[in-house]
C-alpha cells in the first residue's frame, strides 16, 4: 500500500527503502519466560541471538514465540507473510519542513560495508542513492543527519566509499547523534565489546563523519527545526541501547514520531512487553514502550516505524477485544477512527483494505 510522500501539516516526509527481509519470530524475539528471568534477576545479557544451530530454536519455548505472534491475525498480510514469517523493512525517512529543511533518519546498512557477520550485508551494492535521487532527495539537500542509535543497520550510508576512502555521503548535513548513545558506545568499545562488529561500524560509517568535522552530539531532547511550521526534535527511548532516541514530528496541529528501533515490528504492538536478541536491556525497552504507546494512542500521534514494511505510517488503537494484547494498528485516525476507543466495525480493526482506511496521502506515490 502506498504512503509515502505523506503530508503532516506543512511537513512532508519521504520514505526510500534499502532492503527487506524476513525470518521466524522465534529468530529475532525472546520468549516470556526469558524476558521474565531478565526482569527478576536484573542480569544483562549480552545482545545478540542464539546461534543458528543452536538447539533453543527447536524447543517449546522458542516454538511459543512463533504462536503468539502468529496468533494476531491483523499483520496479515503486510507483517508476515504466508510462511508465518515476520516482515522486517530497511528504509530511510526523510523530513522535509515548510522552510526547506530536511531531515534524514537513520542510514540504513550502507553499501560496500565490512559486516561478514551479517551474510547478504556483507560488501553488498545497491540501488540506493539512486532510488535517493529518484525520490527527489540527492544527498547533498540533506541538511541534517540524525542516527536514533548506533547499531550498523542505522549509519550504514552515512559514508560512501570512494577511491578507496570512506567520505561523508552527505556533504552539506550535520551529523547529529546522541551525546548518551555515543558515549556509550565508545565505552563498549573501548571495554573490548564488539557487538555486531561495532569496531568496523564506527571505523567505516563514524569515524569519516569525525575526520570531517560533521558530526555534533546533541541532548536527547535537542530540537534540530523549529521554523513556526513544524517542529522537529527527539524523544528518549531508551532500552534498546542506552541512548536510543526517536525523532517527533509537529506541524499544524498534527504529529508524528520515527520510531527508531524502540519497537521493531508492530507485532510489538500486540506485546509491548515482547523484547529482542538485540537489546541492550530488553526489560528498559519494554517499559519506554508501553509509555510511548499509550501517550501516542490517548494523543493520536502517528508512528513511522523504522522497520515496519509497508504500510509504514499509522495510529494506535486499544484492542479491547483480547486481553493478551494491547494495540492494534490502523492507517488513518478519522473515517470512524477519531477515539481511542471504538467499535469492533471501524477500521481501527482492518488489516489496511477498506476503503473507509484510506487516508489522503494513501494516494501519493512511494511505497
């Protein structure tokens, strides 16, 4: 279903996407009883999933992950597809305001990167920067470059590889980054922690942004635009790294937030409380998520999810219908959609296909 470019009050934001991808929920969430054991013993464990041969993904613990997320009917088919996979996007989004500014968030994987950890990533090529320009926003328009943390699926193209040297993609932006992420993946690194190949991320896609004076740490709330039309500025979200940000969107009386990697995929819509092999302090994550959910749901504030496929962008709803889980997702906040609190009827419930759903921007191109 297409979105993007959508309009938020006077702002307009872009959507570019890297790649895509899909695997077992049991691959990528923890079960119950792990998040459970985490929150009792106050014990961090170290992120990163189990090994692929690993025996755990043929237990019934691991097996319960699948079913429960199997069991929310409404991310069929955008979220997971008939092989009960989940759908996971890599894309960027781009904010630009009234004034001109734009805003890029989160630089997906990057091409030519050192990630043999990470199969087809590894020294991949793409069609990016293309697809970037195409879209009507070339590199060097980009004003600002906001990365809402530091794993390496969110700096990848901040650097470009040129006759053998890593460069600024973006030569006329600043690189803003959160002072208390930064600081704490500097503390990783220099404590002989290389998670995820943190080492070569921040040799490749951090270090040139250094070298070239473009980079500049920011509080976790610093405004980066606030130009009378929109507003744009950043909201701590911590847990999945310490220093997690997501990036809030005001204009004309509406709002939206980029998610970041504070939820992953909207079946965390369903769970909040359902953490990832890839948290810093997946009890932390689950709480920032259950807060952000609510205020976005009482408020009507639209989620851009980093990592949700299409349909990216929607609105909260209570699910009042089952006990176990906690919001649905819904593309727009009006055609019956205008409380929190509404009937089973309404497109609150629909899985993206009714036309009452439709919203304006529904039309535009993009994807």
């Amino acid at each position: 279903m297409e979105q993007f470019p959508l309009h938020l009050g006077s702002a307009k934001i872009f959507k570019v996407v890297e790649t895509s991808m899909d695997f077992p929920p049991r691959q990528f969430f923890k079960s119950e009883a792990a998040m459970a054991e985490e929150r009792a013993s106050k014990q961090l464990p170290t992120p990163g999933p189990p090994e692929p041969e690993d025996p755990y993904y043929s237990t019934a613990e691991a097996q319960a992950v699948d079913s429960m997320v199997a069991a929310v009917d409404w991310l069929r088919p955008h979220y997971l597809n008939d092989n009960e996979n989940m759908v996971l996007s890599v894309h960027m989004i781009i904010v630009e305001t009234a004034s001109g500014k734009r805003i890029a968030v989160d630089t997906c994987i990057g091409d030519n990167k050192n990630l043999p950890s990470h199969g087809a990533f590894h020294q991949k090529h793409s069609s990016f920067l293309d697809d970037l320009r195409n879209a009507g926003c070339p590199p060097e328009s980009i004003d600002f470059v906001l990365c809402t943390h530091l794993h390496f699926d969110h700096v990848g193209f901040n650097t470009i590889l040129q006759d053998g040297q890593w460069i600024p993609t973006f030569p006329n932006a600043k690189y803003l980054f959160a002072k208390k992420e930064w600081n704490a993946y500097q503390d990783e690194m220099e404590a002989g922690k290389d998670y995820i190949g943190s080492v070569a991320v921040f040799k490749d896609s951090l270090q040139p942004i250094v070298d070239a004076g473009l980079h500049e740490l920011v509080d976790s709330n610093h405004v980066l635009v606030d130009d009378g039309s929109s507003r744009v500025y950043l909201r701590p979200t911590e847990g999945h790294t310490e220093g997690h940000v997501s990036v809030v969107i005001e204009s004309a009386g509406e709002s939206a937030i980029i998610t970041g990697d504070c939820i992953h995929h909207p079946a965390q819509l369903a769970y909040p409380q359902l953490g990832t092999f890839f948290d810093s302090n997946s009890a932390a994550a689950a709480d920032t998520r259950e807060a952000l959910f609510r205020d976005m749901a009482e408020k009507g504030i639209m989620m851009i999810g980093t990592h949700f496929p299409a349909p990216t962008a929607g609105y909260l709803r209570r699910d009042e219908l089952n006990s176990r889980m906690a919001y649905r997702f819904c593309q727009s906040y009006e055609a019956g959609c205008s409380s929190p609190n509404v009937a089973r009827n309404s497109c609150t419930w629909c899985t993206f296909q009714l036309p009452s759903c439709m919203s304006p921007d529904a039309a535009a191109g993009g994807a």
